[in-house]
C-alpha cells in the first residue's frame, strides 16, 4: 500500500485526503439500500461525533447524483433545523456545513434561504418552529438536524415526513443527539428507521485536545456524559426507587481523605455457567458525619467461585478495608469458606435475605433521598440498575446483582449495628 501511495502524483493524494468514501466512517455511511430498504436513516451520537459533516456529505451527494449514494441526482432537498439560524450557522455555513466541503459548492442564498447547486439541484431551508412553512413544498429527500432539542417536534417531524412524495425512493436523514423525548422514543422502535450511533471519541482525531481532556474526562460515564458524548437514551424508569437526577446532583468528584468505616459487599450468584447471574462486589465508606460514599463498582458476569472471590478480596486490600459483607443465601457457608480459602485473615461478616431486593432496596433508597449517600465519580452500569429497579424488579427481567451489592453495603454501614470507628486515610 505504502508503496503503491507513492507511485501516485501529489493531486491524486490529496483528492483521496479529501474523499468521502475514503476518510469516513462505516456509521458515517448510509445503510446498503439493496441489502436492506430504507426511508429514515437516524444517526444518534455524541457531540463532535461528526453527524453534521455526515448529514452535509450525504446532502451534497444526494442533489450532485453521485452513483455512490443514489442512482439519479435528487432535484430537491429539504433542510431543517431548530430555528432558521440553526441552519444556517450548523448545516450551512458551519465548520462541517454544506459550504465548507471541497468541491463543487452551491450557490447559498440566504434571503431565498436556499442552496443551487451546479446542475440544478436545489436544497430549501425550513425551521422546525414554522411547521406549517413545511405544507405544500414537496421533496425527494430531507436532513433534518438536532430534532431531540425541537420545540414542536412532532408536528415539524410529520410535516417533513408529508412532503417527501418525489422521485422513485424519498429519503430522510435525521441527525441528532438522542434526549428522551417521544419523537426519540417513537423513531428507535420504528422497525422501518435504521439507526447508525456514534461517540464523540470516535472522532477524537478531528477534536482539540483540550476538549477531550477538560469535557470528555469530567463527563465520562455521568448521565450528562453517556447522553451527549456517548449517544446514549438515557431515561428513568417512573416507578423506580432512584431517578439519575438526584444520584448526579449528589455524584462527587472523591470522597473525604478520612472515612471511619469501609466494607466490600459481595452478591453472590448460584453458578458461573452462561446465563449465570453476575457476582456483584461494590465497596463504600462512611464518613465521621453520616455521609456514605459508593467507591467502587468490580462486579464480575459469569465468574467462577476463585476469580469472583479473588476480584472482592483485592478491592477489599486496595481499599484497606474494613470487612467483606457477604450474601450466603445462594451458597451458605461455601461462600465464607472461598474467601477464607485465598486470605484467612479477612473478616467476613454474612447476611442473609428474607425480603425481595425491592424491599431491601427502599429503606436504602430513602438514605438517598435525604442526601447522605454520594457516588465518587460514575458508576454507570450500577447507576443503571438503580434507576430501573422497580416492584417487578428490572425492566430486563436480570437479577439486578450490583445493586444487591450495593444495598447490603449501605445497610451495614448506616442501618445496622454501629461498630467502632477506625480512622484511615485514603
């Protein structure tokens, strides 16, 4: 290859730096049309993740007929955004606009608000807040941009939808990063959307530096973070026992330098075999005030006995511990005998359940609530589980094992017996 790159002239090279084809991304690409037809085309991502440049791309394709994407050239294009402003300044004129791609540009008119293009194709703007604007004009494809943040989404939405009726397959692109809103929910179950998603680290080699260092470092893994850098739907369940408000507004950055208690709680599963439940281990510290900090989440899928004991133990002695709460319903006294068996010396105190995780969960919930509990940094698999626990358990029928873990440890902490503090230092 490197050899074959050298043999080309300098313009050729360039020409192929610039290719769309070449530098983009499979999620960046539209779905095979032959391998699987297809009207709405959704791509879901992160900030930066490079949707703009996709929608411009593909817009610029569409309306110059290039045989890579359609089979004739679509004579009218509809662009919709949020506001007129947001077309103009995201889809058009933006860094990864239609305007800034190398090329063959269109005419842009903004008092006409529309783009000519070289062989006649033309692409018209429509705010999303000016619905009826879209009754009458009649399209062979659309790109609508950011619909999770439109007002009057679902009337706009459907407008568009009315006035793709040109040409032999009308095609929607619709770019956005995903809120929970109906529309969202409404295009993600719609078995005729494709859906291609994306994260912002995808495209990290077209992003500053100190962008990914100052957003993306603060915000991994947070609610705030997995919804606009991962692309994620992140929703509450209304019947669960957390909502991911109150677990973000109470998330720290670290816990105090002094705790007075630590403790590894270990859920157990029955087996290790596939399908097995997981072996959830989650440590937290109490603090001289009350305060509980949730420090870690080492929960393990489908581990045997040895890996999932040796996995709690290291956090225990990582964390200095002060005991391993361990649940012996599923295993009895095999479960303090496997622990013992890697590190006689480690305290294990075992509990056992007589009530549902439900019911052990509430009493926990409530600790929340009146804001004495804190998750050092982001938990999000565990936050997961919290905010979808509900009176019939989790919404995927899974044993919810790392909240399990969770419960046991706060219990012991702030709702059982009061050991003797013992003063240490992180």
């Amino acid at each position: 290859m490197r050899a074959f790159l050298a043999s080309l002239p300098p313009d050729l090279i360039l020409a192929l730096s610039r290719d769309w084809l070449h530098c983009a991304r499979a999620d960046q690409l539209p779905p095979c049309e032959t391998a699987l037809p297809w009207t709405t085309w959704a791509v879901i991502g992160g900030r930066g993740s490079g949707k703009t440049r996709t929608g411009a791309e593909w817009v610029r394709a569409l309306a110059l007929g290039d045989p890579a994407f359609t089979a004739e050239a679509v004579g009218r294009i509809a662009l919709v955004g949020e506001t007129f402003a947001d077309v103009r300044d995201v889809m058009i004129e933006g860094p990864s606009g239609l305007m800034s791609l190398s090329g063959d540009r269109p005419l842009w008119s903004p008092s006409r608000r529309r783009l000519d293009f070289s062989n006649g194709a033309v692409a018209l703007v429509f705010s999303a807040e000016e619905p009826d604007s879209l009754r009458g004009p009649q399209f062979g494809a659309a790109w609508s941009d950011e619909i999770a943040k439109w007002r009057l989404a679902e009337a706009a939405y459907d407008m568009v939808q009315f006035g793709l009726r040109l040409g032999a397959r009308p095609r929607h692109l619709v770019t956005t990063t995903p809120r929970p809103t109906a529309l969202i929910r409404r295009l993600l179950t719609d078995p005729s959307v494709v859906v291609s998603r994306s994260r912002t680290a995808d495209n990290a080699i077209n992003l500053a530096p100190s962008f990914l260092d100052a957003v993306v470092g603060r915000y991994a893994g947070t609610r705030l973070g997995r919804q606009e850098l991962d692309g994620e739907l992140i929703e509450d369940r209304p019947d669960a026992l957390w909502s991911r408000a109150a677990i973000e507004a109470a998330r720290v950055a670290e816990a105090p330098e002094a705790l007075a208690r630590i403790v590894v709680a270990v859920d157990p599963p029955a087996s290790s075999r596939a399908g097995a439940d997981a072996c959830g281990i989650v440590a937290a510290g109490l603090s001289g005030s009350g305060h509980a900090y949730v420090l870690a989440d080492a929960t393990l899928s489908r581990a045997p006995p040895q890996a999932w004991a040796s996995a709690a133990l290291a956090l225990y002695h990582r964390l200095e511990a002060d005991a391993l709460v361990v649940e012996v319903n599923q295993g009895g006294e095999m479960v303090g005998e496997v622990l013992r068996g890697i590190d006689l010396a480690v305290p294990v105190v075992a509990v056992r359940a007589t009530r549902g995780k439900y019911l052990r969960a509430e009493p926990v919930s409530l600790l929340y609530a009146q804001g004495r509990v804190h998750h050092v940094g982001a938990l999000p698999a565990l936050e997961d589980e919290m905010c979808d626990i509900g009176p019939d358990g989790l919404s995927t029928k899974a044993s919810p094992d790392r909240l399990d873990a969770l419960v046991w440890a706060l219990t012991h902490l702030m709702l059982g017996p009061r050991p003797e503090p013992r003063i240490r230092r992180l």
